[in-house]
C-alpha cells in the first residue's frame, strides 16, 4: 500500500507570534485512513493560545503598514513568512 509523502510536514506545531511552537494542549495523532498508521502528531492550541493569537493579529491590524494592504496581499505575506520559517526549521 502507498503511504502519502509526508516529508513535507516537518513538526505538528501551531504557528504564533511568528514562531512555530508546541499549543499548550493535547496533542493528536493524524491517520492514514488506508491503514491507520500515524502520519504526524499535531498539536492543538488551548483557550490562552487562542487568546495570545487574537491579541497579536490585533496589534498587527492596528500597524498602518498592515492594515493598509488588501486581504489578498496579506494573504501573501503571512504563506511566504510560513513557509520562510518552516523551511528554516
């Protein structure tokens, strides 16, 4: 049986305040849903990381720069900025 190419994932981290980093809860398993076999463990974020993550988009919103682009260009720099540090990882 062919298993998925997973070399892309290369953590199961949430990605806040620009950094890649374990949510403070549970963890999960991903399953092949062939066989059931794990393809990555993800982590899941809890009420305060969701808190932290509404607080730094609104700090985010209020920048001039920021809030001065359309949603397309925002859009933009935050898949390059994730896959910048994601492929540093």
């Amino acid at each position: 049986m062919n298993h998925p190419d997973t070399s892309l994932v290369t953590s199961g981290d949430i990605f806040l305040s620009g950094e890649w980093r374990q949510g403070h809860d549970n963890a999960y398993a991903s399953l092949y849903p062939a066989d059931q076999t794990v393809n990555a463990e993800i982590s899941t974020a809890n009420a305060d990381d969701a808190r932290e993550a509404v607080e730094i988009a609104d700090r985010a919103y209020q920048k001039a720069d920021w809030a001065g682009l359309k949603a397309h260009q925002r859009a933009g720099c935050v898949a390059s900025d994730c896959f910048v540090h994601r492929s540093a990882a």
